[in-house]
C-alpha cells in the first residue's frame, strides 16, 4: 500500500522521531510504513491521518 507519510512529514518538517513521537511508536515503525515495509494496523492509520487533519484516503492508497 502506498502512501504520503514522507512528504506530509517533510511539509510540516517533522524528522521521523518526531512523528514517532506524535504517534506513540518508534522511529524504526514510522520508517518501516514510509517504505511500504510495513503496513499500519487500523488503529494507527487513523492515528496518522488525524495527525495530518486528512482521512485516511488521502494518505494511504489501498489501491497500489
């Protein structure tokens, strides 16, 4: 699944750590979701979108 985690972070100019923290996961995690790596359960894909103040659709792309 893809997504905009990096480029919504570098336009708020988050570090990674930072959105870690926000989130209440470790950096290695975020790193892991921006890379496609991994992908975020439920709970912490809406965790992240009401980061940002999106809906989860315009930050992951289920369709990819």
């Amino acid at each position: 699944m893809e997504n905009k985690l990096r480029v919504l972070r570098a336009e708020n100019k988050w570090s990674q750590a930072e959105l870690a923290q926000r989130l209440g996961v470790s950096r290695q995690a975020v790193n892991a979701i921006e890379t496609g790596k991994h992908d975020p359960s439920l709970t912490l894909a809406f965790s992240i979108a009401e980061v940002f103040s999106l809906s989860i659709e315009e930050v992951f792309d289920p369709k990819s």
